[in-house]
C-alpha cells in the first residue's frame, strides 16, 4: 500500500510539474499591451541576430541590437511580418504589433522602430536591479520540487539551515553537558492537579531537575 501510494504521489507530482514547466514558457512567450490591457504570444524565430534584418537596398541581412524592431515583406509585399530582437533572440511579435498598430515599412536599411523594457538588463552597476535567488528557470523550479518532496531539502536550503525539520529523534545529550535554554524535565506534561505549583515560562530549575520547594510561611502569633 505503501510503495502505490508513493507512486501515486510521485506521478500526480510528475504531472503538475509539466503543467508548471508549460505554463511557465507560455507566460515567458506573451507580451503585455498597452491597447487592449491584454497579453499576445510571440514566436521565437530561428535567427542569428547578427543576420536578422533583411535589407532590400543592400540585398543582405543586417544585424539587430537589444529592443529594436522592424518589419519584413513577404507575398509580393502582401503580407507584412513584424519582427523584434529581445533577450539577445529574435521574436515575431506580429500580432502585438498589430494591436499597437504600428505602421512601418518593411525591408529597410535602418532600424526603424525601437522598444524599450522595463526588465532590460544593463552593464552598469548603477542601473543594475537585484533579482532574489530563487529558481530561476523551470528546470530548477522541477528540481526544487523533487528535492522537497523526496525528503530531501533542496541546496539553498540545507546551506542556510533548512527549513523542515528532520524526522529521526532528538540528539541525546550526556549528563554532564550543558542544559539547553529551556528542558524540562521527562515526565512533565501540559496537565497539573489542582492547586500544585504550576512553573512559569521565566522560572528556571536548578541542575538537579527537581523544582525548588516552597517555603512554608510561619503563622505568629497575634499579640495582645
């Protein structure tokens, strides 16, 4: 029953990290407009960008820088393809720029349009923005998963720590080591019989582990 259930586990585990895996590359493949407050896909060509613009004066390719965007005839002119070089590869991005309704001409020697992102990275260390560690692509998203749930904590972790607990019992320690900041007694439970001592959370015991008694208080005698 044991190993079907581990089974189970590990195939419904295996399912929702493919789920994840396609649902993070189409999140990574859309482009937020600003017309219709809504997302288009873009489709990664395979170009090189030092020949992804195609010239028709020159009769040649042209290389394509960070942002740039252009567009290319093709059908005797009748369909126009709109094209853009983002994260050093290059993208169709023709039904995100139909929706911004851009109207360019195709096959030009020049650039003709350039966008900008908010996430665009840069050199510099004064406009470099800090990114949290964390995993940062879907295969490490996947192994982060497996590491947790086969019982192991992933390496970030276990370097700083972990976060769960482990399962085998607690250390033993000698009689003659140290007491931890607070160890009560064995034996102790939560329950207490009625009108016993009750020890508060700051009341320390001395090594011995017993309780310190309480002194009786002596009546005197009331005097006349």
């Amino acid at each position: 029953m044991k190993r079907m259930a581990a089974t189970e586990l590990s195939k419904s585990m295996n399912e929702f990290l493919t789920k994840l895996q396609d649902d993070l590359k189409e999140a990574m493949n859309t482009m937020m407009c600003t017309k219709c407050e809504g997302k288009h896909k873009r489709f990664e060509m395979d170009r090189d960008p030092a020949e992804a613009r195609f010239c028709a004066e020159c009769s040649r390719c042209h290389s394509a820088e960070e942002g740039d965007l252009w567009a290319e005839s093709s059908m005797l002119g009748l369909r126009i393809t709109y094209f853009a070089c983002m994260e050093g590869k290059v993208y169709d991005i023709t039904e995100w720029a139909g929706c911004q309704r851009i109207s360019i001409s195709p096959d030009t020697h020049r650039v003709p349009y350039h966008i900008s992102f908010g996430s665009k990275n840069n050199s510099s260390a004064t406009r470099h923005r800090y990114h949290a560690t964390g995993p940062s692509n879907p295969a490490d998203l996947q192994d982060f998963f497996n590491r947790m749930f086969k019982g192991g904590p992933p390496n970030d972790m276990a370097a700083n720590g972990g976060g769960f607990f482990p399962s085998g019992p607690p250390p033993h320690h000698p009689p003659g080591a140290g007491a931890a900041p607070f160890s009560p007694p064995p034996g102790q439970t939560g329950f207490y019989m009625p009108g016993g001592h009750r020890p508060d959370s700051g009341e320390t015991w001395p090594d011995g582990g017993k309780p310190p008694r309480r002194r009786k208080k002596v009546r005197k005698p009331f005097q006349r």
